[in-house]
C-alpha cells in the first residue's frame, strides 16, 4: 500500500481504499470465527481521522440479540468521537446489515455504507427490504458487494467447517476396552 | 390493582394488563424526562417472571446513538434471562418503535409488542414503515395506542417545558449594577 517517494526516501500519502478498510472489516471477521461466532466484522472509518470504531459479531459467546459487528462497532465510534452522530463517517461490514444495524445506521447519521456478502434471508439493505429508500430522517449512500466473493467465501467455510464438527459429534464411536 | 378477599382476607391474584405494565413504561419515561431526556420508558415482561427488564432513554447523555429505551431494556432482559431468545416476553414501550428498536426486537424473537404514541416521523411500527409486516424470520404481535394518549400528552408536556426554556435563555437579560 505504502509507497517511498523516489526524491525524498518518504513514505507517501497512503492510498486507502474501499477495498483495504474491507479487508480490514474480512480480519476482523476471522477473529469472530476464531472464537466460534459466525464470521462478521465492522470497522468505522472517519474522513480525516481514520479508524475509528471496530466490532465483531458476539451473539452467541455474550448471549446478547444486539452484539452484532456494526452495532460494536458503532458503539465504540460514539465513545471515540464523544458524539451521537457519526458525522463524515463510513461503516465497512462484511455481511448486508439487518434491519436493527440498518436502523442503527440510521440513527447514528453515518455517511455511507459498504458491505462485502449479500444475507438473503436477513438483509435490510436491498436483499429482503431498502431500508434506505424508505422515508426516514436520513439516508446513506450504500455501495454494495465490495470483495463480496471473498467475503462470501468467508461465511461459506466457517458454515461448511460447523457442519463437519456437527457430524462428527453425532457419529457413533464404539467404546475401546 | 390488589383486592383483598372477603372470606380469606387474603390478597387476591394481582391482575397485571397492558395498561399497568404501560403505566410502569410511563413512570420510566418520567425517569427519563428528569435528566433531560426525550420521556421514552421501555418494559420486558416475561409471561411466568414478570418484568425482567427495564430501559430509559439515554441518548444524549450518554452520547450514543444506540441507547434508546427499547435496547437497554432487551439488553437487560438477556443479561437477566441468560440467552439471547427472549421467548415468551412481551416489550412495552410508550413511544413507537424505531427501525434499530423494530429489528432488535425481531432479533431478540420478542412475542408482543405494545406501545403508546405514534411516532408519525420515525416509527417503524405502522406510521412510516410496517416492519414487523416484513419478510423476516420473525413476527411479533403488534398491539398499537394503548394509553396512546397520556404517552402523547407526556411527550408533548416535555417538548413545550424545552420551548419555554431555551425561550427563556434567549431573552436578553440586561447586567445589573
């Protein structure tokens, strides 16, 4: 990403894209699926100051409906920016956000939303409903399916790796003497 | 709410409706009003354990734009019940849920909602939008308007105390000597 400046031997301005912050959001993902969560990752990123919230998907290790990876990562953006509203802020998410993360959006006024696989059953961003078209007080920019493929991927493993464990747990091994 | 027996002298069953449970909503709300915020109160009532959750509006003291009345109390409701179905709760809220609220309720797979107020420019329940009419994987029961207006007239009370005082601080006071 970082390249030197021939002249000066500096490191110029970093380049980082759409694509970056979402492979960003795809680490953040295999940390979840590293403790058995179904792998989502979120990252918020400011326009001048960069990163500033992070979260992954915790549902079942916390026993909580709302520990998804954006609101985390909406959480922790508010408690670094000292404010309600995500002003100039874009949130990076590796699965289309359903409709709480979607509203949560929404409240928080984030600018623009970039998310990696389409949820086909869940999605509130164009698969099952466009939260963003309806009529609220405020509507992001969405840009959808960024790395989508990888990110997509990312959840087809972990689901396929989950089903193997399950099978392997239900065959019956006969006890040794 | 409680009668005494004629015969047993003994206090009969309580008898708890959607309008006590609202009333309690209420009380909440006024929680809410007296640190400043907009009087929003929340309530998880579980069929056999009773009230197993409560929340307040804290948006703007805490500076969050997730901690609406709705998501303390459905946070609470899974600390207290230890999982994050909360099946067999009902939510009472005494303004229309939002869309985060709406989906955080489809989330947490809560029975009924009931609320008070309509919410012409937010709500996600009937006024804007009909979430729970939604494709989801989850359905809860709608009942809207009960103590609809005392909820309206406790909003509407807060917002006019607010007019009168950010009147008063515009008003130019001379210095005295």
């Amino acid at each position: 990403m970082a390249k030197t400046d021939e002249k000066s031997g500096c490191l110029q301005t970093l380049k980082f894209t759409d694509e970056f912050y979402m492979g960003l959001a795809m680490y953040l993902a295999s940390l979840a699926a590293n403790i058995g969560e179904v792998p989502v990752g979120a990252v918020v990123v400011h326009r001048t100051k960069g990163v500033v919230g992070t979260g992954i998907n915790r549902r079942e290790i916390l026993k909580n409906a709302l520990y998804h990876a954006e609101i985390e990562a909406i959480d922790s953006s508010c408690k670094t920016l000292g404010g309600w509203r995500l002003f100039e802020c874009d949130l990076y998410v590796t699965l289309e956000p359903c409709p709480m993360c979607a509203g949560a959006i929404i409240n928080s006024r984030i600018r623009r939303v970039i998310f990696g696989a389409y949820d086909v059953k869940g999605g509130a961003c164009s698969s099952v409903m466009s939260m963003f078209d309806m009529p609220f007080n405020h509507k992001p920019v969405l840009s959808p399916y960024i790395l989508g493929d990888k990110c997509s991927a990312q959840l087809s493993e972990f689901f396929k790796a989950l089903r193997k464990t399950k099978k392997r747990r239900r065959r019956y091994i006969p006890p040794t003497e």
